[in-house]
C-alpha cells in the first residue's frame, strides 16, 4: 500500500554507553587497526624488495614496482602491498587473535601488486567468502529441519 509507514526495528546498542552497536564496534575496531598496520616496518621492506630505478621518460619517477601476479612494472601510485593470506573479518572478540596475527604478517605473507590484479584478488575472495557463508547457511537450514 502507498503511504503505509514500515514499523522501524531497533538495533540493540550495547557498545560505548549505548551508543555502538556491536557491528559499529567491531568495524570501529578493526579500522583501528588496520590504520596502524599501515606503518608496520615488513610493508615498507616489501615495497623495497619489489621496487627498481625508473629509466623511463617521466623525470618526476624515480622508482617502479614489480606486481607479483602479472609481473609488470608500475608506478608507485598504482600498486597495493596485500595480504597473500586475507586478513579476514573481526566480527566479535573470538576473532580478535586470528585477525590481528593475519593482519601483522612478517615479509613473506605479503606481496607487491598493481591496483587491477589486487581488484581482481579481492573480489574472488570476497565471492569464495559469499559462497562460504551460504554453504554454512543451508547447513544449519538442513539440520533445523531435521
């Protein structure tokens, strides 16, 4: 029906004197800490290990990087330092210890590569992790109904 209001569900905030909800806590937590990783010293080395002097025609370019995945060079700006093994999801305090040693690997769980392979990489994982999740779905679907 046309101007029929839909009834609001409230959110049960339990986080930071009622003002989180356990959702926001967790993706405030884990920007937190994804923020600080970014200064984690075995990054830098990785971004070192790849890099070569520019011998191109851009003056300003002093440096190019080596993707690991399609071995092509590319300019500092189009390149991602990236976690071989994902990072994962910090969705509640039991993932807390996985997620941050995931999170500050040492130099040989990263990898160099250019903005386009990292998209592609990262939404192949995020479509196994979709159909992850629905096979775990239906699992606990079949067994509600037996």
């Amino acid at each position: 029906m046309i101007g029929k209001k839909r009834k609001k569900t409230s959110v049960i905030r339990t986080r930071g004197s009622g003002s989180y909800t356990e959702s926001e806590f967790w993706s405030l937590i884990r920007s937190a800490l994804r923020q600080k990783s970014r200064w984690w010293k075995p990054i830098s080395v990785c971004k070192m290990n790849a890099r070569r002097v520019y011998k191109g025609s851009n003056k300003r370019q002093k440096f190019e990087y080596l993707c690991n995945v399609c071995k092509n060079y590319f300019p500092e700006k189009q390149i991602n330092i990236d976690h071989i093994v994902p990072a994962g999801t910090l969705k509640c305090s039991e993932d807390l210890p996985g997620f941050v040693a995931r999170l500050f690997v040492e130099v040989e769980g990263l990898q160099c590569i250019c903005e386009t392979c990292h998209s592609l990489k990262t939404e192949k994982e995020r479509t196994e992790s979709k159909i992850e999740k629905n096979k775990i779905s239906s699992k606990r679907k079949t067994k509600q109904t037996k």
